[in-house]
C-alpha cells in the first residue's frame, strides 16, 4: 500500500491506495474507501499521452511596510510573532517546513511587527508576503 499526501488548493489529504490487479485500485482519502478503475491507453483509444502542467497564476498581494517573504514555498510549522511584538533584524519570526526539512525564517528588518498574514498550517508559494514589519 502506497501512502500520500495531497493538496488540493490550500486544504491536504492523507491518502492510501492499494493495487487491486487487472488496472484496480481501493483508494482511501481520508477513511472514505472507494474502488477505481482505471482503464488503458488502449481501452480509450489514446494514441498520445502528454503531461499537462497546470497554469500557476501569482498571488498579488499588497502590503505597506517592510516585508518578510516565504523564501521557499513550504508550509507554515510555527510562528514565533504577533502583531505589536518587537523585532530584530536576527530574529526568528515563523519555521516553514520543506521538502521534509524545517526552515527558520529571519525578520531581515527591525522593527514593530504590523500585520502577520499567514497562520500555523498555511501553504506559501516563493516570494509570498508572510509578515510585515512597521
């Protein structure tokens, strides 16, 4: 049995599959179990397969202030500010975690932190506003 994890916009998934034969597949997402099917290239009559890279469009957010930045998309482990906390420019102020490792994640500025807009549990792309520093 294979274990995943899948993230469909920002919610993620535990799933499980299992091969069945002959093209089956349990699938279960989540401890609801469902049987697949899938069937051959043959069957539907493909003469060509080829990946499809979904479009990704930026997120555009605008901020005032001085911006700490995702540095790599990650998801959010911990944040160690709130809104009215004082920082250093050495400072720690959130840990993203990616590819399977724990990313420290520094102020970069001194200052008064604004505004945090990401939350414990939160999905980032690179270069994503995370927190402002006034």
């Amino acid at each position: 049995m294979a274990k995943y994890k899948v993230r469909v916009g920002s919610k993620e998934f535990n799933v499980e599959v299992k091969e069945k034969g002959e093209g089956t597949y349990v699938v279960n997402v989540e401890g609801k179990v469902v049987e697949v099917k899938v069937a051959s290239t043959e069957e539907l009559g493909v003469t060509e397969v080829k990946e499809v890279k979904p479009e990704v469009k930026p997120k555009v957010v605008s901020v005032e202030g001085k911006v700490v930045t995702a540095p790599t998309p990650g998801k959010v482990i911990e944040l160690k500010v709130k809104p009215g906390d004082t920082v250093r420019e050495n400072d720690v102020v959130a840990v993203l975690e990616s590819m399977k490792m724990s990313i420290e994640i520094y102020a970069g500025y001194s200052g008064k932190v604004k505004e945090v807009l990401v939350k414990p549990g939160d999905f980032v792309d690179l270069g994503q506003p995370m927190i402002v520093i006034e």
